[in-house]
C-alpha cells in the first residue's frame, strides 16, 4: 500500500498538523484516520456541537471506570471520530493555560519546553482577530481565533457578577496573565468552525497532495530491529489488513486514550500488563498508559426570569429563524456560539502567583445539566473546574484486539487538594450566579436540587455530579531518561525504539490550565520543527 517519508496515526489536531508543516518541507506522508470524512455540514457550524457530539458516527464513546471519591459511578465520555478529531467537535475555547504550566514541564525534564520556548508555536498556529498584544498573540497562523461576536445580556450580567466578587475583567486571557473575567475566545471566525482539518489538513492535501486515508483502524505498529518501519492497519468494520511503510518515523497522534493503547498492543508499555494478554514485548517502558489526567468538570444549573434571550428561549420557532438570517449574513448569532460564553480564571487566594481553577458560563440550560437536549424553560448554566488536578490514573488494554476500547481509570478527586479546590470552585461559581446584577434574574437553582450549606455537602454534590471535561492528558509523558516513567524524551521520540514518534496530549507532563486544544497545536508545531530538524540532519 505504499512507501512515505512518514506516516501519521490519527487525523486529530496534532496529526493534521504535522502532515501539513512536514509536507510544506516536500516530505511525502500518509496520515491514517479511523473515522469517516468530515463532510457533515453541522460541523462548520459552531451550535452544531448539539448535534454532532451526540452523532455516533462522529464520536468515539467511552465510559470512565468509577473510584472511591466519584462513588463509583462510570462516566460517559466523547471524543472526535472524524477528519479534524475533537477540534471538530469540541466546544471550540482556545485557551492556552499559563506561563508556570510550561514552566513546570521543563523543570520535570522536557528540556526546550519552558514558556519561552513554545510561546512562538502558539503564536505560529493562530490567526488572532481581535489585536492583543504582538508579544503574545500571533496573527498569521491557519487557525483563525477570536473573542465570541455574539454578546448577550445575561453573559454581561455574569461578567458584572463575576467582578462584583473580585475577579478582575482582563482584555485577554491568553497574553501576559491569565487571571480574569472575559468573554470566551474561540476558534471561529466569520462565524464558522475553524477544525485542524478546515485549517491544516484539507490545505495540505490540496497543496502537497499529502494522502488521507480514512476509516482505517491501525492495529499496530510494525517494529524491526527495534525501529518502526510502518503499521498495519484495516478497515474499521473489515477482517482484511494491510500495511503501509515509513521510510522516516511513524508518527501516533491517537491522543490520550489511544496513543497507549496503540503502543501498548505494539509490544511497548508494562511488562506486567503486555504479559497478562501474551504480547510480545518489545520494550519495557511503565509510563505507557500510567499518569492520566483529566478536568473534572462541575455544573450548576438555573432558571431565569424570561425575555432575557436564552439559548433556550431563541432555539425554537421563529427566533431560531432569526438567529440562523443573521448568521448567515455573517452577524453575530447564536449559531456562532461556543460550548460556554465567558470564560473566568481564579486564583485562590489574592496574593497567590498562579490561578488555580476556571468558572464557564452559558445563557442556556440543558436537562439535567448534562445533556445535548435544552431546558423547556429560559435557563443558565454555569460550569467549573480545577487547572491542574493532582489526581491519577491509567489507560490500559483489556484484549489484543484494537476494537476493544481501554479501560480508562482517572481516579477524579483522588488528591485531597484536588477535592478541596473543587469545593472552593463550585461554591464561588454559585456565589457568581445568586448574587450581584445576574443573581437578580434568577428564579431558582434547578441543579444541584437541593441547596448545599455546609462545605461536606458541596463535596457530596461534586462526587455525585462531576463529569469528564473531555481534557485527558499524560499518557505517554514527555520526560528526562532520570524518569523511570516517562515515554518519550523531550524530542518526543519514544524511548528504545528507533523512528517512533508520540504526538499529541499524552506527551503533557502535567495538565495545562487551560483546554487542550491550544496547547495540542503548539506541541505539534513544535514536534514538526523537531523533526524536520533530525531530518535534515
């Protein structure tokens, strides 16, 4: 099935980064997706989320083991099944972290990946429409970024509520700090999603003829004298295989639940584990599958007075009529709207140097606060979570067949500082929404139904309430060799095997601050550079 400088596992963010920037340079590359073209027009559209992300053609569906502080519950989980992975099905935040997150990566030995290293990779991937400061913010890159168009009453109500409890307004949380109050910035322009497919991939076969190869489940890679000299891949719903060959690197860029799973079935992870189902072991490494992170996202729910213009309130009839006229004259509308309207950094203490959790807000409601289905009644929803959970867990394979999804264990609220921060952010986001010029509008807190008063009550609600923010990270962490864990080295070349890359968010030594999806085209920026320059040379 052919020969290529490099071959590409996963059609994701990073994965569809990297073919263009390689194939930019004239290397020839062959990226594999195991989903279906991104040809559903609700894709372009950003509330399209209401729809695609419940779509099972377009998402990977996972259930999360339960643990001890979540009561055991499982929890549901989706991820991107198509050209573009999540970027085209995400609720489209861009939002990098902080300074210290960077920071702190190299202090635990990714050498080169400090702050001031991949800020310009941040930089290169954006097309920033709003100014911001030229020191932070790029202006040129194929993903176009910018604050939401779409302003609305109850957002604003929120933003003075916000304030009025002491977090400072900020211009742009993605420039010199990130603590503060703003509406979200996303990656939408023109009204439109802006997916690394849309930005980087369809260019790139376009350009440089890069081949896409969809529907094509990749079972493992192909090591020789350990070096990887390709992968066998087949047809999702096939028996048939077939391989391709790489005459320079494989790349995975699976993502945080997959990229291990793949190594893992390889012959590369835990002994222990490769073991149990008689796989032939080809290096010990222990991280592979080991230090999973993930937000754990908190809600609140809450019915408003009418005739302020909720989602709920102008998703039906003839306001949706109006809502989809203006957006198609390309004004700001509700079509045009994110996962969240306002996006707010908090610190826990004033003096602290770094923020520590987020707080989201949405002028709309869903039933239950967790599904795709909106609230007969004008509603709000506010959202919270921790930067940088502490707690961890694993990705490991339950069979040798690559159909068979992992089982995934993050262990939410493991680490005590993890339950106290989620406590402090849940309470905080219900002081934002009773009180002040939004608590003015509200009628009633619908969830949690009954009011929580003492701060064990909070953790009782958190631990029966919480769910994934979709945000897994560390699976095949970036590190020093002194690291007994880690996977890859700071190149991001997996270690004891020649010409095999890990791409992706399983690299994160430590959860960023922020959603992933920023900081995954920054790594994949940078990995390009990377490994053009070991190319060359």
């Amino acid at each position: 099935m052919g020969e290529f400088d490099f071959v590409i596992v996963g059609a994701g963010t990073a994965g569809c980064c990297l073919a263009y920037r390689l194939a930019e340079r004239g290397h020839s590359i062959c990226i594999l997706e195991a989903g279906p073209p991104d040809r559903n027009p609700l894709i372009r559209i950003p509330s399209g989320i209401m729809k695609t992300s419940s779509n099972p053609n377009l998402t990977w569906r996972y259930d999360f083991e339960g643990s001890e502080y979540i009561g055991n519950r499982k929890i549901p989980a989706f991820f991107g099944k198509t050209l573009g992975g999540s970027s085209a099905i995400n609720g489209m935040a861009y939002n990098r972290g902080q300074r210290s997150d960077f920071d702190g990566w190299a202090k635990r030995g990714a050498d080169g990946w400090d702050y001031a290293s991949v800020l310009p990779y941040f930089m290169k991937s954006e097309s920033y429409v709003d100014g911001g400061d030229a020191q932070f913010r790029g202006h040129y890159g194929p993903v176009g970024t910018g604050l939401l168009k779409k302003r609305d009453l109850l957002s604003d109500r929120f933003i003075q509520s916000a304030i009025a409890s002491g977090i400072p307004f900020t211009s742009d949380y993605n420039g010199q700090e990130q603590e503060g109050v703003s509406y979200t910035q996303a990656t939408i322009t023109n009204g439109r999603r802006n997916s690394s497919a849309h930005a980087y991939l369809h260019p790139a076969r376009k350009k440089f003829g890069v081949d896409v190869r969809t529907d094509a489940l990749v079972h493992r890679i192909l090591i020789e004298n350990r070096r990887a000299i390709g992968v066998e891949y087949g047809h999702w719903r096939g028996s048939q295989r077939q391989s391709v060959r790489a005459r320079r690197s494989v790349i995975v860029s699976a993502g945080a639940l997959i990229s291990p799973k793949l190594l893992q079935l390889s012959g590369i992870g835990p002994a222990a584990l490769l073991r149990q189902f008689s796989i032939p072991l080809i290096n010990d490494l222990p991280g592979v599958g080991e230090g999973m992170t993930d937000h754990y996202s908190l809600r609140m729910v809450a019915r408003v007075k009418p005739g302020y213009g909720t989602i709920n309130e102008r998703a039906r009839g003839l306001p949706l009529g109006f809502e989809l006229a203006k957006w198609l004259m390309g004004q700001p509308s509700y079509l045009a709207m994110t996962a969240m309207s306002v996006f707010t950094f908090c610190k826990r203490q004033p003096e602290d140097r770094d923020t520590e959790y987020s707080l989201m807000f949405l002028p709309a409601s869903l039933k239950a606060g967790r599904t795709r289905q909106l609230d007969d009644y004008p509603g709000i929803s506010g959202g919270a979570w921790q930067q940088r959970p502490e707690s961890r867990g694993s990705v490991h394979i339950q069979s040798t067949e690559m159909r068979e999804p992992p089982v995934i264990r993050p262990n939410y609220l493991d680490a005590e500082i993890d339950r106290e921060v989620g406590v402090r952010a849940i309470k905080h986001l219900h002081r934002v929404l009773t009180t002040g010029p939004l608590g003015e509008v509200v009628e009633e807190i619908t969830l949690p139904a009954n009011e929580c008063r003492s701060d064990s009550e909070w953790l009782d609600y958190i631990r029966a309430n919480g769910m994934s923010s979709y945000h897994p990270a560390g699976t095949c962490t970036m590190g020093s060799a002194s690291n007994p864990m880690a996977v890859v080295d700071h190149r991001l070349r997996v270690i004891g095997v020649q010409n095999l890359r890990v791409v992706d968010a399983s690299v994160m030594p430590t959860q960023p601050s922020g959603n992933l999806n920023a900081s995954v085209m920054m790594i994949a920026e940078k990995a390009a550079d990377l490994i053009l320059e070991d190319a060359s040379a």
